[in-house]
C-alpha cells in the first residue's frame, strides 16, 4: 500500500498548491488554466482511447454502460456524495456553487482509469516494485495543481477513490493477477481513455456529459474481453 499512499499524497501536495495559486489568480485567468486542463485531458484520452484492439468492444462497452449508469444515476449519486463532503469541510453550510462536487466527481475518474492504475497496482503488490505508480503520483500531482486551480478544493478528495480503487487491486493482486492479460489491460484503457475525453468536453464547455453514469463501460468491456473468446470457441 506504500506506493497508493505515495499517489494520495502527490495529489493532497498538488490540490494544496493549486489551492494557493487560485486565490491570486483573476476570474479570466482561471478560465484559461480551466481551457489548458481541457485540452491537457483531452490530449491524454485520446492517446488512451487509440488503443483499443476491437472497435466494436468499445462501442457496445459505452452504450450498455450508459443505460446501466443512467437507469442508477451513477453520476447523481456521486455528485450528492461530493456535496456532502463539500458540507463537512463548511461545518454543514451549503455552498451555492457545485464546482466542488464537479471537481471531486472529474478528479476522481482521472486518477483511476487507464493502464497505470492497474498495472502499476500489480506492480506494487505482487513484486513490490513501485516504479510506475511513482511515475503516476508525480502525473497525478501536476494535474491536481490545474484540476484545483480551475475548480477548486474538490479534487482533493479524489483521494478516497484513489485509496478505494488502487487500494483494492493492490490488495487484490495476487489473486486478480491470473485473470488479467494484456488484452484486457489495453481494452480497458481505451474505454477509460473514452470517459477522460468526455471530462475534456466538460472542461472545454462544449457539451454537459454525465461522465460517471458511463462507468459500467468498463465492467462491460471485462466481460466482451473474458467472455467473448469462450463463446466463440463453443461454436468453433
């Protein structure tokens, strides 16, 4: 769990420095540094998203999770999560601006999709090597520096998705390390790859997408990667 702690609190040090650098920072320029994250997040999802092995696993993934995530509101319910922690951090006074719930919701699908998570989570706990979550951590904390910056406070508890996610893997590794191949590594990417570039469009203010209600994309695309090759060697 070393190399998870080290990645939590690049993101603390980097939340805590945006922080600082907001409150000098005019309404114009927070826009612009807000416009730089877009086209940052933008960038990095599209090189995820080009990974895909199977275009049509990518498609089917985003549509079926849309429905599965609309029908639970997956993102609603983040949201509210985020406005309660934003209601703590005031001692439960109501804050009229939803940037800290947008922050906490973008922040976290940023620092959990994608092939370093998982990878560097197997990394960390089955041979102890820390190397790519390190490299990780020092991404993470230079994002959470813009993401803070142009939202606010709110990334900073992208943490306890952090702690959860990565946490878990690490934790699970040894297990879970038999299942995962290449493959899915790389499908898996491709669809996170996807949701970044939607956090993109939120960011540039060209379209309101609901990004987390497109969550179950990636449980859908595990299941194309497993379960296809098995159905298809049944009819071979």
């Amino acid at each position: 769990m070393l190399a998870v702690f080290v990645n939590c609190g690049a993101v603390i040090l980097g939340s805590i420095i945006g922080l600082l650098f907001a409150k000098k920072f005019t309404e114009e320029l927070s826009d612009m540094i807000q416009t730089a994250c877009g086209v940052i997040t933008l960038v990095l999802g599209t090189q995820m998203a080009f990974k895909h092995n199977n275009i049509v696993y990518l498609a089917l993934s985003l549509i079926l999770g849309a429905i599965v995530g609309y029908a639970l509101d997956i993102d609603g319910a983040i949201l509210k999560l985020g406005g309660k922690l934003e209601k703590l951090t005031k001692k439960g006074e109501a804050s009229g601006s939803s940037n800290f719930a947008y922050a906490f919701l973008n922040s976290s699908v940023l620092f959990c999709v994608g092939a370093m998570s998982i990878v560097g989570s197997f990394e960390a706990g089955v041979n102890h090597n820390y190397t790519t979550i390190f490299t990780k951590s020092i991404l993470d904390g230079f994002m959470a520096i813009s993401f803070t910056a142009a939202m606010g406070i709110g990334t900073v508890f992208s943490v306890i998705a952090i702690l959860i996610y990565q946490g878990g893997l690490t934790l699970l590794s040894e297990f879970l390390q038999p299942y995962v191949s290449e493959l899915l590594i790389q499908e898996l990417s491709a669809c996170g790859g996807a949701l970044i570039i939607m956090i993109a469009i939120n960011l540039l203010g060209l379209k309101k997408i609901k990004t987390a209600n497109f969550l179950p994309a990636l449980v859908f695309e595990i299941l194309f990667v497993i379960l296809v090759p098995l159905v298809l060697k049944l009819f071979s």
